[in-house]
C-alpha cells in the first residue's frame, strides 16, 4: 500500500507542511495510519487525503471563469508595476540624500513619512 509522509499532504493540499499538522491535531484533516514507517514518521493513506474535505479557504477554482483571470492577470502587472515604482521612490531618496537633501523634504516629495526614507536609506 502506497502511504504519504505530512509533506506530501501538504503538497496535495497546496499548504505548508506546519499547517498540515496543524490541520491533523484539530481533527481537520484524516488521522494518520496506526502504523509509522521504517523511520517512525507517521504516515496517510492517499485516498483519504484526496477525499476529505479541507477547511479554510483553500485554493479553491470555482471562481476562475475567464473574466476573473482577465482580472487577476490586470492587478499582478499593477501591482509589478507598483513595486518597479517604490524601487524608484527607494532609488530617488538614496539619490537625494547623498545630494544633501534633508529627509523631512524628500518625504514630502515621495508623499511617504520620513520614517518610511530613514528606512530605505538604511537598507
């Protein structure tokens, strides 16, 4: 009979092997096998795995109809988009203060707080 060590049910459940366990102590996931293998980690049976059903949100597929795709693939290239713009704001405000400008001013032309230009220039 072909068994599942806890990261391979994690796997199949997309989560980390952690959250796994954690699933199995509250009893939301199938108990393990009585027997342990030859190195005594606990072991699952495949079929139970796939069969029960998982809690949490999950990664659930019912909502990806073609339009909520279109959708997800617009908001990744904003959010790329976002990051390739505060890895500019970083670059300015590293460029401004090796120039002498005050960290009060260059929070006030990034519109972010000086503690947010204190930690991108220590970084």
């Amino acid at each position: 009979m072909t068994t599942w060590t806890s990261a391979e049910c994690a796997a199949a459940w997309g989560v980390q092997p952690a959250t796994w366990l954690g699933y199995v102590s509250r009893g939301q996931a199938p108990p393990p096998l009585p027997e342990t293998d030859e190195r005594g980690r606990r072991r699952w049976d495949p079929d139970a795995v796939r069969a029960f059903p998982r809690p949490g949100a999950g990664r659930s597929r019912a909502a990806a109809t073609p339009e909520n795709e279109v959708l997800v693939a617009a908001m990744t290239q904003v959010a790329d988009e976002l990051d390739a713009l505060r890895a500019r704001q970083r670059d300015l405000a590293r460029e401004a203060r090796a120039g002498g400008l005050e960290v009060r001013a260059i929070a006030r032309a990034l519109r972010v707080s000086p503690q947010t230009v204190y930690g991108w220039l220590d970084g």
